[in-house]
C-alpha cells in the first residue's frame, strides 16, 4: 500500500505548476483513502478466512484510485460486514408455506356443534369417560393399520339397525379429529335414516342427495363443525329414490374428490341387512368396521353380514353394549361415577 501512495506522491509532485497548497490537500486525501482501503481490505480478509463472504474484493489500488478521483473526493467507504448486515437486514424474510387446499376449505360454511349428554358422543361431551377412551383406542389401532395398507375411507355399518353404528362413526370422526389434528371428514351415508345431525345438534341442513341430485355444489354441501373440530357432509333430505342416487355414477367421483382434500373419511352406512345400499358404499372404501351389539345381534344374522362383506376390507368387529367393560380404571372414571360400557344409538 505504501509504494502505491509513493508513487501516486511522486507523479502529483514532478507535475509542473502545482499549487503546495492543493498538493498537501491531495495528500491528506491520499492518506485518508489508504487508511480506509486497508481497513477494508483487512476486514475482507477475516471474513473470507471465516466463510461468511464469498464475494470477490476489490484491489486496494483499484479502491485508492476511485476515492482519489476529483469527481468523488468525499466518497465514504463502507466495510464488506456492515454491506453484509444491511443486505440481510433488507432481505425480506422466507414465506410460510401455504396450504394448497387453503382455498378449498374456506369455502365451507361452518355451523356450531352443540352435543349433549344424551347424543352419546363421548369424545366431546365425556372426554375422560371409558367410552371416549375406548374410541381414542380405536383411532390409534386404525393409525397403526394405516402403516402397512391404504385406509383413508373407513366405513362404519352393522347387520341390522340399532346396534349403535352411528354413535360408533360420529365418536370415531371426532377421537380421529381432535387426536391427530388431521382433517377428517364424517360422511352420513344413511340417506333413509339420518341421524347424526341430530347427534351434534344441528338443524336439517342439504347435503349429500343435494349435491348427488344437482341441486348444490360440493362446496356448499360440506361443513366445519366448530367445536368439534371436524367437517360433515349431512344426508340431507330424505329421498324416495336413495338407491338410485347412490348409484347415478357421481358417488365414486365424490369419494376420489373427497379423499384428495381429506386425512380420513369416515361413512356412516346403512345396515347390511336387508338394503343394498352399504354394497354401494363397501366398493368405494378402504376398510370396513362392523358394529355388533350385545344382546341384540343375532348369530345367524351376523354371519349373513359378514358374508356379504368383501373379506380383505374388513378391518374388524366392534363389540356394543358389553356387560363385561372394565369400570375399575380411575382415570376412566367421570365426576359423576364409572361410566356405562354401553354405547347405546341405531
């Protein structure tokens, strides 16, 4: 550095003419633009020794000469850190990544849940009972399956009514929702006897024989239950041709659509026996749960049912209303005493 300011002293002296006075004032300028293109460089230095500036410096001569230049005599001369801190300071920060389906589901119009005691959802209304944890068990033996086969449609019937199904599909939709914060979606497939509106305490809002007869889109036909953390596509009303809707060709494109914007989807369908609508509905799921009730399944009436369903999507049998349920668990136990182990409903 120094013999470059020499050098540059030298020539500015040997010109014939020059002022003394313009001359020391040349100098001072000389000087101040070596200290500062030392300082620089000396900084450059430790930052390329340390791997936090990749960017290639310029020459000590080459930054001499610019701040001695007459047209940018007062040139100020900021260290490499300092452009690096204002660089990052300026970056605007990464954004978060945004849900695809973000959209989609803010299209749905939302209702308020409002379950009582009496509807039986545990899950919401009796969270430390032995009902809501036997079907937090459930959800945790459906997630293990989920390892080693697809099962995202899961559909929930029995052979005849009144052995609880529903209260099964509704609870289950719920322990899955709230348990894996995964959006799940409970579909009332039982377009002859809905009942699960009732269950959440809603009104009778359009839905599925909407949406399969024209009358509404999808989007409008799905809805976020706040409160339980859900979303559910409603029956609807209550059609004379049930059959006939579910077999109009829509059904398995709405299952595929569903299951792109779904982590689970769980059915409530009609009993086994004697309808032929779940023969609809088991073509189009991953997995079948086959709810049975104490003292109301009839041997002969379940072995029918079970040979009705496909062997490979049975995932299994629930058992209803046992008489042997364990209630001496005293973290199982509620306020007000042991809980039932019946889960009454259809």
């Amino acid at each position: 550095m120094s013999h470059i300011f020499d050098a540059l002293q030298r020539s500015e002296g040997e010109r014939p003419g020059n002022d003394p006075t313009a001359l020391a004032e040349a100098t001072e300028l000389l000087l101040r633009a070596e200290r500062r293109a030392a300082s620089q460089w000396e900084t450059s230095a430790l930052l390329d020794q340390s791997g936090n500036q990749s960017r290639e410096q310029p020459e000590p001569a080459e930054t001499a000469e610019a701040l001695a230049s007459p047209s940018q005599p007062e040139l100020e001369l900021r260290a490499p850190a300092a452009e690096l801190v204002s660089a990052l300071e300026a970056a605007p920060a990464d954004p978060l990544p945004v849900d695809p389906l973000q959209g989609i589901f803010s299209q749905f119009p939302s209702l308020q849940a409002a379950p009582t005691p009496l509807s039986r959802l545990s899950c919401l209304t009796e969270t430390e009972s032995l009902a809501a944890e036997s079907f937090r068990l459930l959800g945790v033996r459906l997630r293990h399956l989920r390892r080693d086969r697809p099962l995202k449609k899961i559909l929930i019937t029995s052979t005849i009514p009144q052995e609880g199904k529903s209260v099964v599909a509704g609870n289950l939709a719920c322990s899955l929702a709230l348990r894996t914060k995964q959006r799940t979606l409970l579909l009332e497939g039982d377009l002859r006897r809905s009942t699960l509106y009732q269950m959440f305490g809603l009104g009778r809002n359009p839905g599925l024989c909407e949406y399969l007869a024209g009358q509404r889109t999808l989007a409008e036909s799905i809805y976020h239950l706040e409160g339980a953390g859900l979303w559910f596509l409603p029956a609807g009303s209550t059609p004379s041709n049930a059959l006939e809707l579910l077999q109009s060709g829509k059904l398995s494109g709405l299952l595929e659509q569903l299951a792109a914007w779904f982590d689970w989807i769980v059915i409530d369908s009609p009993p086994i026996l004697p309808l032929a609508d779940t023969s609809v509905w088991s073509r189009l799921a991953d997995g079948i749960l086959l709810v049975t009730r104490q003292g109301v399944t009839q041997k002969s009436r379940l072995q029918r049912g079970l040979e009705a369903i496909e062997p490979r999507k049975l995932i299994g049998a629930l058992l209803n209303g046992s008489s042997n349920a364990a209630h001496s668990d005293y973290y199982y136990r509620s306020p007000s005493g042991p809980q039932p182990g019946d889960i009454p409903g259809r």
